[in-house]
C-alpha cells in the first residue's frame, strides 16, 4: 500500500532544481554546493520511491510487516557515505584548482575555442581571397 | 602458394639491408622472389589444361570460420603469372631507376608483389579484403614517398581515400554477400550463388570497391595524380597490377552475380563511358606519364565493360585484354621511365630527337604501343578482334556497345601514335634533347615484357590455354571463338582496320579537334568535384565540432538536462500514475521539515558570502535527516548528522584559504534564463518520476526476506544486517571507494603544497589572480 506523498515529492524536486541551478554556475565552489544538494535530494527520492512510511525496521520493535522498507534504506545510507567522498573530492580539487590558478572558476575549453576562431581565421581568408 | 606469399613479405624486411650493402642494383637479386612465383606459376598451366586446380587453406580462427583459403584457378593463374611476370621486370627495372630511396621502394614493391600475388589467389571473402586493403597501403606509402613534397602527399593521400572509401564499402557487400551464401569461400559463393534478399545491395557495393579501386568514372582521378611516384611504382602498382584488382572482382564475381538486374548494365555503361571518356583525356595530356595514366584508366574501363558482359566470348576477350594490357602499360611506363631518366624530360613538348639516339629503346616502344592499338599480330590485336566479335551478333543493345568500343578504339589509336610521337619523334622547332644512353639491364625488362607481347600475339595458343578455362564459366555460343591471328575474311576484320585507319585520321587531325574542343564547354571536372568534397567534409566536421563543442561546461549541462526532459520527461508524462493522497498527520509532521530545506535550498542559492552559503546547506542536510526520521529511517538520518556535520567541518577547513565571497555573477539574465528553465524542468520532472515510481509499486518488497532472516544472522537492525552481513560485498566496495577518495584528496593536497617548489611563473600567476580577487573585495 502506497501513499501519494506529496511533500516528499516536492521536497525532492525543489532540491533537484536547486542542486542544478548550482551546478549550472561557474563558481567551482557552487558546483561542490551543488552536487551536495543533488546528493540529499537523490537520497529522499531513493526512500520516496523505495515505498511508504513505516515503523523502524528494528526487530522487536515492530512486526516486519509494518516496518518501513529496509533495502532503500541500506542503499540510501551507502549513497550518503559515497557522496561524502565525492565531496571531499571535489573541494580538494576546488582547493586546488585555487591555490594553482589564483581563482576557482570552471573555464571554457581553451581548445574548442582556437578551433573556432582558426574556422573564423579561414573563413576571413577566403573572403578576402 | 602460401609459403611463396610469406617469402614475399618476410623478405621484404631484409631489402633495406640488402641495398645498404649492395645499392640499388642488389634489386637485380630481389626480382628472383616474384620470378620464382612466375616460375612456379607457369608449372601449374598443365594442370589448368587438364582441369586440376591447386587448393590451399591455413586455418586462422576457425571458431570464426576465419581462413586463409587460397584457389588457383584460370583466372587467378593468369593474374598471378601477370603480377609475378611484371613484378620481376619491375624490380629488376628499378635497380638501374632508383636511386637512395631503392631501399625502401624495393621493400614495397616486394610486399605489393606479395599481397597482389594473395588477392588473386584468395577464395575467401575476408582473405581477399585483406589483401586488398593490403595493396591500398603499399600504394600510399609509395605514391608518398618520403613525405617530403605536397604534391606526393596529396596524391597519396587521394588515392588513400578514394581506394580505401571503395574497400570498406565492399566490406560491407561482402559480409552481405557472405551471410546470404551462408559461407565466405569465393568459390562455394559462385557454385551455388545467393539470389534476392541483401544480394543486390551486397553487388551494388562490391561495384562500388571495385570501380574505385579500378579508377571508374567517377572515383579516377586519384590514378592519374598518382603518377607522381616513382615510374616503376607506376609501372607495376598504377598499370599492371594493383588497379586491375577491380577488374579482377569484377571478372571473379561476374559468373556468381551477373543474375542482379543492374550488374551488366552498371559494368557495362561505367566501363564504356570511363573507356572513351579517359582515352579522349589522353589525347589531350602533355606529361608522357599522365597521358600512359588516362590510356590506363580507359582499358579498366574496357575491361569492367568485358568481364561485366557475362558472355562467353566477352570474358575471353576480357581475359586476352587483361594480359595485352598488362604487358603492354608496363612496358610503355617503364619506356617513359627510361626516357626521363637519361633525357630528364617526359613532357612530350620538350623531348625531340629521342628516337634517333635510343633506336632500340624506341622500337621496343613501338611494339607495345602496337599492341595497345591493336595491330596484328600483336597480343592487342587478338584481344580487339575478340571484343569485336562479343557484340557483333547480338541485338541493338549490344550494337551501340560494339559502337561504343568502337569510338573508344579509334582513340586509343590516335593517343597510342600521340605517345610515340611525343616521346620519340624529331619535332621542328623543337631543339634535339640531350640523351645519354642507357645501361643495356635498363632497357631489358621493358623489351622482354614488349617482346612477350608480340610472342603471345604469334602464338595464340598460349592465350586460348589461359583465357578458355575462365569464359568457359559461361555457356558458350554454337560457334566456339578462338583466338587466332587469321579468322578469314569476317566483318569483324573490317572493322578492325576502319578503327585503325580512323584513329590515324583522328591522330593526324588532333591539332583541328584541340581547336574544336576549346570552343566547347568544359566537362564537369571530376578532380575538382573530390577536392570539393573532402574540403566539404573538413568545414562539416569543423562546423559541427563549433555547434557541439562551444567549451562551456554550463552548456553542456543544459543541453544533456534538456534532452532529459525532451526524451524520458515526455514518457513520463505519458506514464504517471497517482496513489491515494497521504494521511493528513504524516503531511503536519513532513510538511514543516520540508518547508525548511526548501527555504535552506533556496537561501544557498542567493546567498554571497561562500561561509553563509555553506551553512545554508548544512541546514539542507539536517532537514534532509529530519524528513529520514518522519520516514522511518533512524539509521539514516544518524548518517546523515554526521556526516552533515564532518562535510561542514571540511568545507569550513577549505574556506579557511579562500576569499570570503563569491566571485560575483556577470551573467545577464539572456544567458540565465535557459538553465532556470532546464534546472526547474529537471526538478518538476524528477518530483514526478518520485510520484510515479511510489505508484507504480505493484510487487511485494524483496526486503522481507532480509527482515524475516535477520534473525540468522544475529542481528536486531535490519539495515545493519543488510549493510554489513546480506551485502557485505558492496559495502566492502563502498569501502574501498572511500579508501580510494582519501588517497586522491590527499595526494591533491600535497601536490598544491608542491606547488611552492614549482615554477616560479605559475606562483607568480596564482599570486596575481589573488591580489586582484582580493581587489576585487
């Protein structure tokens, strides 16, 4: 039996909309912000969708078939450790990206910029050819 | 076969040692190994005569039914006896042709010999690909030489991907024409040959291979820019042998699929067109080698046209043809290479005089180009009057081919006699051109190769004996052709001497047609039209690279959000399902909980100050662990505290080093606006994905086998059972993870300590970007 859990849905959506507005910036340090956002909005909506409410799934304090589902539950609980990490991981990159170029901005692809204008650079030669 | 092949290629690795040691003429000693293939091969004409034919297999995988299955039947006899014959004039030629490159042309030529020697041999489909990608790449590396100059490098390059392009289509035909035989072996294909399905495409793209590899109209081009090669590379890969391989396909596969509608008349109209196309091409050629190119891609042409008309005496005029031409291009290339090299010219306005200094030189000439323009009683002339008589019986259709070749004949003629002339003849006007006089070995393998031509022609026999066997693959007319020098006086014989007689016409008034053909409009030049399509390719590529790839990270990410709300966001729509709504007392205690991460979330979002912003987020995450507790979850939101509380402690640690604020956003709201839109779709979208997925719960929980065993396991908390017990594995992974994580942190953290000892420009750049962040405070 399933409930149509409303706030929980709101809950998970406004995290998501938040995390990837964040993400969406070029601040590094909003983007570590960010992904931490994600990670608590992905973690309810790992329990939201894993089933309804329930009692603690603790034997002796409730009968099984009233204890709220405990698979989600191990997942989540692994999801938070892994995002732990990954945000350790990210802000020592931040960090670092800090000490080494004096600012923590996600920069364009130099690359991807010579390739346009050496297209612009010929384009401009052949109308003068 | 086999081992003759592998002698081939592992010698080739020896030629450069050899000819550090001996020079160039320590080739004379190289020729032996296509000279004992020949040798080898002409022992098995008896065999062929009594209908034996020499079969060998190598087993690579067979698991993958991969084999190297090897056939020598007539055709590929007469191939082989063709490459390995040409082959050792080649490179014997070469030791008196090339200089302090001979090593490593040598080298080529050895391996091109080896792999031309295995794609004429092989019956397998894949055996075959194999050997003809094989060749593609000798020619690259030969028409490229060094390196060193651009014209050589664009040649090769062209060539490279016209051939190339052509092979991988015919891949393609082939693993098609393979599965729809049900097996890969040429000769099981054509014994019992697939009809209907994928066959017709399989035949279109195995045209397609072969005409580019052939130099077809439209695919051409590339053969005459190769000419830039080494005239012996010319000589043997660009007229003798590698661009018949097409043909070869063409001839090989004609009997098993000349059944598709469009085979005959595709060979027939391509093969036509290319023959007087190019021929008329080489009227109009001043460089002696360009003009041997375009009479080269007009008797593929010739010969596509031959072995694509499936008809008995249209083969063995294909077969006779293919040895004439054979012959001799190959002489006249290597001819033209004698030329240049003592009189350091071979364009035909510069050269005069040459005759009357190399006579023996000059009348091996003529005998080739007698057998080009179909003089009796030359090899040519057998296989001219057999192509006469192929169309002469039939209908109209066949009628408008015989006038066809006709035409192309007449023109044939005139470049032949445009060629002597150009390279021999004493022109007024024109100053005697200097000559030294070649080395006796120079000019042998052209004469044995002019000679043969002329001994073939004499002895018909020699011709019925390897032609015959392969047109007898179709039924043959009442009257059995033969190839003979006097068939009396028929139609065909007529024919013959107007053509000759036409074309010395033609020849004699080149200078009145060269004025009425300036006055034309220009044909659509085929060598522009690829340039233009590899420059198309390149601005496509770089246009597409300049929409996809702007380099902004934010970018991408919208991008890869909005195709997720276009593509599974539209599904859902489609897919959502809605449970009863929760009960009311659930709602009072969620509701405060989640209104408070909301507006955490919220205030991260607008907050400046980096130190607030985090705080914010902490705030996310204990509401989060809160919303855990309401859902029955004490064990999480435990997690949760904590690790909330280390995260801070470690932003806080980092922070510690950085400006206090953010750097400020430019951005106007035109570039915003679009990651608002795709950020909040995502948010909408993944808040219905929650509804949906609780709804769509239809089967009981796994988990209450983990609940009802737990017990066995000793332990009163589920979840921990789960975690440490049930899948201890993944949570061992999980662990490793972190193990992995705190070895990278560290290792970045130390780095960025380094980074004192590092150059002094980078500190230096670091240290500026600071003051002015800190300005910018």
């Amino acid at each position: 039996m399933s409930y149509l859990d409303l706030t929980m849905a709101v809950a998970v959506a406004g995290l998501y909309a938040v995390g990837f507005l964040l993400l969406l910036e070029r601040s590094l340090m909003r983007v570590v912000l960010g992904f931490i956002v994600l990670g608590h909005g992905t973690n309810l909506l790992l329990l939201v969708a894993g089933g309804p409410p329930g009692a603690v799934p603790i034997l002796g304090l409730a009968e099984p078939a009233a204890m709220a589902d405990p698979l989600p539950q191990a997942m989540a609980l692994t999801a938070i450790v892994i995002t732990f990490g990954l945000t350790t991981f990210l802000l020592a990159l931040a960090y670092r990206s800090w000490t080494f170029t004096g600012h923590d901005e996600v920069r364009d692809d130099i690359e991807d910029r010579r390739l346009e204008s050496a297209e612009h650079r010929r384009q401009r030669e052949r109308e003068l050819a | 076969m086999l081992f003759l092949i592998a002698v081939h290629l592992a010698l080739a690795a020896v030629v450069p040692l050899l000819v550090r040691r001996l020079g160039p003429r320590g080739l004379l000693g190289v020729a032996l190994v296509p000279a004992i293939t020949f040798g080898w091969a002409l022992t098995q004409v008896p065999g062929l005569e009594r209908g034996a034919i020499h079969q060998e297999t190598l087993t690579w995988s067979a698991g993958l039914d991969l084999r190297f299955d090897f056939r020598l039947d007539a055709l590929a006899l007469l191939m082989l006896l063709l490459v390995s014959g040409v082959g050792a004039a080649v490179l014997a030629y070469s030791a008196y042709y090339l200089g302090g490159d001979a090593g490593r042309v040598g080298a080529l030529l050895l391996v091109f010999a080896g792999a031309m020697a295995g794609l004429v041999t092989a019956d397998h489909l894949v055996t075959l690909y194999v050997f003809w990608e094989l060749t593609t790449v000798c020619s690259f590396l030969l028409i490229g030489e060094q390196g060193i100059k651009e014209q050589s490098r664009r040649a090769a390059i062209q060539a490279a991907l016209v051939t190339m392009l052509g092979g991988l289509l015919m891949l393609l035909g082939f693993v098609l024409l393979g599965e729809a035989a049900g097996t890969y072996r040429l000769s099981e294909i054509l014994a019992a040959p697939p009809h209907g399905g994928t066959v017709p495409a399989a035949a279109a793209l195995i045209l397609l291979g072969a005409f580019t590899k052939s130099a077809q109209l439209p695919f051409h081009p590339w053969l005459p820019a190769a000419m830039v090669a080494p005239t012996p590379v010319s000589a043997y890969l660009h007229a003798a042998a590698m661009v018949k391989a097409g043909v070869y396909l063409i001839a090989r596969l004609t009997p098993g699929l000349a059944d598709v509608p469009f085979w005959r008349p595709v060979a027939l109209t391509v093969g036509l067109l290319t023959l007087i196309v190019a021929a008329w091409r080489a009227l109009r050629e001043t460089d002696l080698k360009k003009l041997l190119a375009y009479g080269t891609v007009s008797e593929l042409g010739l010969l596509t046209a031959l072995f694509g008309a499936a008809t008995h005496t249209a083969a063995l005029a294909g077969a006779v043809m293919l040895l004439a031409h054979g012959l001799f291009k190959a002489t006249l290339f290597l001819v033209t290479g004698i030329v240049d090299h003592q009189a350091g010219s071979r364009d035909l306005r510069e050269l005069s005089g040459v005759g009357q200094r190399l006579p023996a030189l000059s009348a091996v000439a003529v005998l080739a180009a007698a057998s080009m323009a179909g003089l009796p009683p030359f090899l040519g002339y057998l296989g001219k009057e057999a192509t006469y008589e192929a169309f002469w019986h039939g209908d109209t259709p066949d009628h408008l081919v015989l006038v066809a070749l006709a035409v192309g004949f007449v023109l044939t003629v005139a470049y032949s006699a445009r060629f002597l002339w150009g390279a021999f003849a004493h022109k007024p006007g024109v100053a005697a051109t200097k000559v030294t006089l070649p080395a006796t070995g120079f000019v042998l393998p052209a004469g044995v190769l002019g000679v043969a031509g002329l001994l073939f022609g004499l002895w018909p026999h020699a011709s019925n004996v390897l032609a015959t066997p392969y047109a007898d693959h179709y039924p043959s007319p009442v009257e059995r052709y033969h190839l003979a020098l006097w068939q009396g006086l028929t139609p065909t014989l007529v024919l013959s001497a107007l053509v000759i007689v036409l074309g010395l016409v033609v020849y004699a008034g080149l200078d009145r047609i060269t004025a009425v053909r300036q006055r034309l409009p220009a044909l659509p030049d085929a060598e522009r039209a690829f340039e233009r399509t590899v420059r198309g390719v390149n601005q496509i590529a770089v246009g597409a690279t300049r929409y996809t790839q702007a380099g902004s990270l934010p970018l991408y990410l919208t991008t890869i959000l909005l195709v997720v709300l276009v593509g599974p966001g539209t599904m859902l729509l489609f897919g959502t399902t809605l449970a009863s709504p929760a009960p009311p007392d659930l709602v009072a205690v969620q509701l405060p909980l989640a209104v408070l991460v909301l507006g955490a979330a919220l205030g991260v979002l607008r907050a400046r100050n980096r130190l607030s912003a985090v705080l914010m987020v902490g705030v996310v995450g204990y509401g989060v662990a809160g919303l855990f507790v309401v859902h029955g979850a004490p064990d999480l939101a435990l997690t949760q505290f904590l690790v909330e509380t280390l995260t801070l402690v470690v932003v806080v640690l980092v922070l510690r080093r950085m400006p206090v604020r953010f750097t400020p956003l430019e951005r106007s709201w035109r570039l915003r606006w679009p990651r608002w839109i795709a950020a909040l779709g995502v948010g909408l979208f993944v808040g219905t994905f929650a509804v949906t997925a609780t709804a769509a719960r239809t089967v009981p929980a796994v988990s209450r086998e983990y609940a009802d065993r737990s017990e066995e396991a000793g332990a009163r908390n589920v979840v921990n059972a789960i975690l440490v017990d049930f899948r201890a594995l993944d949570t061992l992974g999980e662990i490793s993870v972190l193990a992995v994580t705190a070895v990278g942190v560290a290792s970045l953290v130390l780095v960025t300590r380094l980074s004192a000892i590092k150059p002094r420009r980078v500190r230096q750049h670091a240290a500026h970007n600071r003051r002015t962040e800190e300005d910018r405070r």
